[in-house]
C-alpha cells in the first residue's frame, strides 16, 4: 500500500479523490483501505456485488466499498481530466471496466487484457470464456481515438495487440 503512495507522490503532489476498481480481484481492490475516507471508490455495479461477498470487506472494512457505481457507461470529469468507464460485458469477471483517458488516448484495461496468453476466466465472479471474444470484439468495434493500453500485468500494448489477443480467443 505505501508503495503506491510513493509512486501517486512521485508524479504528483495532489491529492488521491477517485479510485476505479477495473474488478473484483484482491490486486486490484486491495489498496482501498489505504486512501482516506473521502477518496470516492467507483466501480461497475457487478464487481461491488462481488467485493461484498469478500472477507476483505467485511465489518469496519465495508467502508472501502465503492460508493459509486455505474452500468454500462459512466464519464467522470471533464476536459483534459475526463476519463469514460465501460462495462461491454463478461470475460474475466462480469463486472470488467475498460477505462478510456480521452485527451491522452490511452484505454486501461484491467485483466480482460493482463498479458499476451490464455486468459484467467473467473467463474465464480461471472466470468466467462464463452463471452469474453465477444465482449473484446465490443471494445474493439466502440471505442476509438485510443494509442496505448496500460493492460493488467504486463507493459504498454496496442490497439492492434488488442485485436490480435481478441482473435486468438
């Protein structure tokens, strides 16, 4: 947790107000309890369904739940702060967000795109390998005007590599 402190600190000095949980998963819901309490945690509306049923947010730890959710599209900000959030359906989860830095081009991906390999499907969270090509291809056809991923584990990708990783499922 103060690991990403350091590296928020290092880039800037203003402080954390927003948090996205891309889904469900302890490495990316994990340091929620280490920002305070008025940073909004925003999440799809599936993936804090799934955070609820986690020990790690039980009793006193319910409040690092998101209080903000979203179906299938939510823009926060505005400007060149603007960042749009997306649900195109199940894959890894069923509460994937792929998260879109317009003034930057660059899309998050969270793990719907992790690295270059068999994905990691999640059952018990809804996910699904039968949708995931499917909701990939969604990404693909919808969202435009994108450079650069920053994917869940692994460096910088395409758009093209996005392509490519959806035509191998």
């Amino acid at each position: 947790g103060e690991r990403i402190m350091e590296k928020v600190k290092s880039v800037t000095d203003k402080p954390v107000t927003t948090i996205i949980n891309t889904h469900t998963h302890g490495d990316h819901t994990g340091s929620n309890s280490m920002f305070p309490a008025t940073v909004e945690i925003v999440t799809h509306e599936n993936t804090k369904a799934n955070m609820e049923k986690m020990e790690a947010f039980k009793g006193d730890n319910a409040r690092f739940l998101p209080k903000k959710t979203y179906k299938d599209k939510l823009t926060l900000g505005s400007g060149k702060d603007r960042v749009d959030l997306y649900y195109f359906g199940r894959g890894h989860t069923n509460g994937d967000t792929w998260i879109v830095y317009p003034a930057v081009r660059v899309m998050q991906t969270g793990d719907m795109f992790a690295w270059k390999d068999a994905p990691v499907i999640d059952r018990n969270n809804g996910g699904s390998g039968l949708e995931y090509a499917d909701t990939v291809g969604r990404v693909l056809a919808n969202v435009k005007d994108v450079d650069s991923l920053i994917v869940g584990h692994s460096p910088l990708r395409t758009v093209a590599e996005l392509k490519e990783y959806q035509q191998f499922m």
